[in-house]
C-alpha cells in the first residue's frame, strides 16, 4: 500500500503543473464513476477539465485523442494499451485495474504493486487514491465504492476486500456509507419484496425466479407482510425478524436443490449505504446506484450517469431512472432470449450467439445473469454484432477461477489469434473479433480454457 500511495503522490504533483486536462475513461459504471473522480478531483484543482467516454481504446481512438493536443488523465483504462498510447500521446497518465500491457512510471494500477485489480482495487477506487491526494477530495469515496460494486469487485466474498476495503473504512470513518450485513438481492431499496424475489436469478430458486404469484406465495407462506395502507413493502420497510425469516427459508430451498455450499453463505454479506443519499431511492444502495449508471452508459447516454454522479439530482437523474426502466426490460429480453436460444457446451467453455437480438453493450451482463440456468462449471462465451465485427463477452464463477481460469488472459490471445483484441479480469473478460471468426475464437479459447483447468 505504501509504494501505491507513493506512486499517487507522484502522479498528483504531475497533474497540478497542468493547467488543461482531457479526462478519457470508460463507458461502464467504474468509468464512469472514476470520470466523475478525477472530472471533479480536477475541477477543485482549479483546472481546465474535459472528459470523454470511450467503448475501447483501440489504435484509431488512440489517434483521435491524440488529436486534441492535451494532457490525457486516463481513468479505467489505458494500461492494456498503453505501448500505443506512448506511440501517439506524449503527456498522460493512466488510473487504472486491468492487467498491465507493460510497467511504466505514469501508472496507478493494482497489479504493479503487486494486487490483484479484479477484486482488491477497482478503477474507481484506483483513482479515488490518487484524487485524495490531490485535494481535499474524501467526499468522492462514496461514487469510488459504487464504482466498486458496480464491477462486481465485492462478488467473490460477498464483501468488498483487500485495498477496496481501506477505500471503504475511510468512507465509513468520515460517515460516507455504512456498511451493513444484508440480503445480497438487488433492489432492496426500491422494490416491493415480492418483485425483489422474482427478478432474482442468481442464486436461481425454483417455484420463486420468474414467478410473481410464486414470490407472492412465497411471502404469504411465511406470514410476512407484502402491503402496508395499500403500498408494497420494500425489504428496507420490513422488521429485523422478518427479513431473518425470509433469509433463513430461502437458505433451506437452496439447500435443497444442492446449490454449492459456499454460494448459498454469499447470499448474505455487505451492503453499502450511501448516508447522503435519500432513503428508498436507487441512489441509496452502491448496488443499485451502480445498475442505474450502467443503464445510462449502455445506451449512450454516459453523460447523463456522469451527471448524477456530479449531483444532479433533478433532470439528470429523472432521465437516468428512466433509463434504467428501459434496460430492464432489455436483460429481462435477452436472458428469456438465451433460455430459448439454448446455449452450446464445448468440452471446457460455452456459448452462445445473440446476433443483433441483444445489444452489444449489455451482453456482458446477460452472459452473467444467464449461469441462473447455465452450466456453472464452465466460463460462459456471449457473442453478440454490432458495427465493428462481434463483441464476445465472457463470465466465470469464483469456483472455476481458483481452478485456474483467468478469462483475460485466455480472451486476449484467442482474440489476437483471429484478429481480434480483448482483455479484461480473470472473471470477466470481452473482446472485439471479426465477422465469421467465432468458431475459430472458441476452438481457441476452449484449448486454452481447458489448459488453465490443467495447470
């Protein structure tokens, strides 16, 4: 930690000799949470501050920042390509959790000093630590933890950990968030019970996932109240005993379908609570803050996200919320999509192909949502069109990771190998491929798949 926070101390004193900075970061809630990071960061600095949303940083991107003639504070990206970037951008520096492409001194990433960024740093939090030491800057800890969450960092251990978990003290210390011990079930804040149940996939519980009258005869069974003077209750409206109940059953039904001990203990853990956030809001809960980001981002409307996480709390978020609505209503088509399509099992991965029925930027997260049916022994291949060839997303479990899968590293020479390039962390992974190549991508990726298996 001491050599990190040397590093950030170092790359501070870089920025505040410039006076105009082009922050550029991704698309996804940790981009845009760490955008948001360094855009205000930058901004209390007293500097000249522009930012700019990328889907990839590919060589042409590359070019185009180039093009600006300004000094470029890359945010969640940029390690994994950062032997171009030298190519074509003199003054930069980069805050960011993907594996390195090499090791250079402009550099805030996890993985130099010896973590590992798909879990103990996020880039929210990456740049979270160089923008404390940049101002008085411990306010922006609360979207550095959404940004967290929202890349699935707290996922393996039902907690945030490692260098997250300092982040996250520092929060709680200042009276930021609460961590609190919880249901890990999305939409705790802003569901009624019943539909919180019923969109649940993962874990999957038969007669329940899916089913609304299910969820309803769930509830009814245990006597556990679903309305209160005509309003649905949502789980932060129901006592402690009640919420012990539902827990305890829902343990019992997944004990009983031989669900994998250590996922069932991981349906409890850590939620965070946002304490300058309104209660019941989707603002509230990093969980849902972070899916409410993802539904701007992955329609193009990043800046709106950028803007809620800047604190506008009226038409930004208006249009964020709706937004959210939409996307939905979009995984909830494209999981029942997957469910009919079917999905291939090859010997060490599986597959399938979504075409333009699914959109290419949320893919990723149907591919996750998708192990509610999906064979959990094996990395789940989502290939899915769009302008520049196919967008293959990839999703592991925890399990199939400490067997020695690492999807980042498999996705980058498959990709390469078709002409491709993809990268990622050891659970998640994407890539971009050309038109036709998918069955020579994964006859690729399976060997090599199956050779980390062996390892």
């Amino acid at each position: 930690m001491e050599k990190l926070e040397r590093k950030a101390y170092q790359l501070a004193e870089i920025l505040k000799r410039e006076d105009e900075v082009l922050v550029v970061t991704h698309i996804d809630a940790d981009g845009i949470t760490s955008g948001a990071i360094a855009y205000r960061a930058l901004e209390r600095a007293g500097k000249d501050v522009d930012i700019r949303f990328v889907k990839s940083l590919d060589s042409a991107e590359i070019e185009k920042i180039a093009n600006d003639n300004k000094f470029v504070w890359f945010t969640d990206l940029g390690s994994g390509q950062i032997m171009d970037i030298q190519k074509k951008i003199s003054d930069f520096i980069v805050s960011d959790h993907h594996v390195p492409e090499i090791i250079s001194d402009n550099q805030l990433n996890p993985h130099i000093f010896g973590y590992d960024g798909s879990y103990e740093l996020s880039g929210s939090t990456t740049t979270y630590l160089l923008a404390r030491v940049l101002g008085l800057n411990h306010d922006l800890v609360s979207i550095a933890i959404v940004g967290a969450v929202g890349d699935l960092q707290d996922s393996n251990y039902g907690r945030l950990v490692g260098l997250n978990r300092e982040v996250l003290r520092e929060g709680v210390a200042n009276r930021f968030i609460n961590a609190k011990k919880d249901l890990r079930f999305f939409g705790k804040q802003t569901r009624p019970v019943f539909k919180m149940l019923e969109y649940t996939f993962d874990p999957y519980m038969p007669g329940i996932s899916g089913s609304e009258r299910g969820s309803l005869e769930f509830l009814d069974s245990l006597g556990v109240r679903v309305k209160k003077d005509d309003a649905w209750l949502r789980w932060v409206d129901l006592g402690e005993a009640e919420k012990t109940k539902i827990t305890s059953e829902i343990v019992k039904i997944l004990v009983a379908r031989n669900y994998p001990y250590g996922l069932i203990m991981k349906i409890v853990g850590e939620s965070y609570i946002l304490l300058d956030e309104e209660e019941g809001t989707e603002l509230r809960d990093a969980m849902e803050f972070s899916t409410l980001l993802n539904a701007t981002a992955r329609y193009g409307e990043e800046k709106v996200g950028l803007a809620v996480c800047l604190g506008d709390r009226e038409n930004g978020y208006r249009k964020a919320k709706s937004l959210l609505q939409n996307h939905r209503r979009n995984l909830s088509d494209g999981l029942r999509l997957v469910d009919e399509i079917g999905i291939v099992e090859l010997e060490n991965v599986q597959y399938f192909h979504a075409g333009r029925k699914i959109l290419d930027t949320i893919i990723g997260i149907v591919a996750g949502m998708s192990y509610s049916f999906a064979n959990r022994n094996k990395p789940v291949i989502a290939f899915a069109e769009n302008e520049e060839g196919v967008k293959v997303s990839a999703r592991a479990t925890k399990n199939l990771v400490e067997r020695g899968v690492h999807l980042a590293q498999a996705i980058k020479i498959a990709a390469e190998k078709v002409g491709g390039a993809g990268g990622g962390h050891s659970i998640a992974a994407g890539a971009t491929i050309p038109r036709g190549s998918e069955d020579e991508f994964l006859k690729i990726l399976d060997r090599i798949v199956g050779e980390q298996l062996l390892s």
